[in-house]
C-alpha cells in the first residue's frame, strides 16, 4: 500500500482540482473547445513521436556510419582514400 505525506496529498488535490474543473466546464458543453482540444493533443502526440523519431534513429545513424564523408565516398563510387 502506498502512503503519502499530507503535502503530497495536498499537492495532488490541488493539481486535480486546477486540471480537470476547467477541462469538466469548458469542454463538456462546448463541441467546438473539445474538438480544439483533442486537436491540440493530437498535434503535440505527433510533435512529442516526430522529435522520439528523430533522436532515436538520428543516435543510430550516426553509430551505424560513423564517418559521413567516407560513406559518402564509397556510395557514390569514389576511392575512399
């Protein structure tokens, strides 16, 4: 079982209250702020996946090809000396 401190549990109430009685009055009634706010979501998930992509594989290709213009030496045909 869990047990907090009864700061944390404060903390916790007050980041409840200030995060979700907006979204309960402003997104309930409204199709048009629940539709800009799925939208806004959606935008930072694809903003947040676009920036894992390019840290991941941008840390693989360069482990995979160390010496760029090396690479590009022997790709594009030329000696590589």
């Amino acid at each position: 079982m869990l047990y907090f401190h009864s700061q944390t549990l404060w903390y916790i109430l007050v980041y409840v209250i200030v995060t979700e009685l907006p979204a309960v009055y402003l997104l309930y009634d409204s199709s048009f702020w629940s539709a800009t706010f799925l939208l806004v979501l959606f935008a930072a998930s694809v903003w947040n996946g676009g920036g894992f992509y390019i840290e991941v594989f941008g840390r693989k290709y360069v482990v995979h090809f160390p010496n760029p213009r090396c690479t590009l030496r022997i790709y594009s045909g030329l000696n590589a000396n």
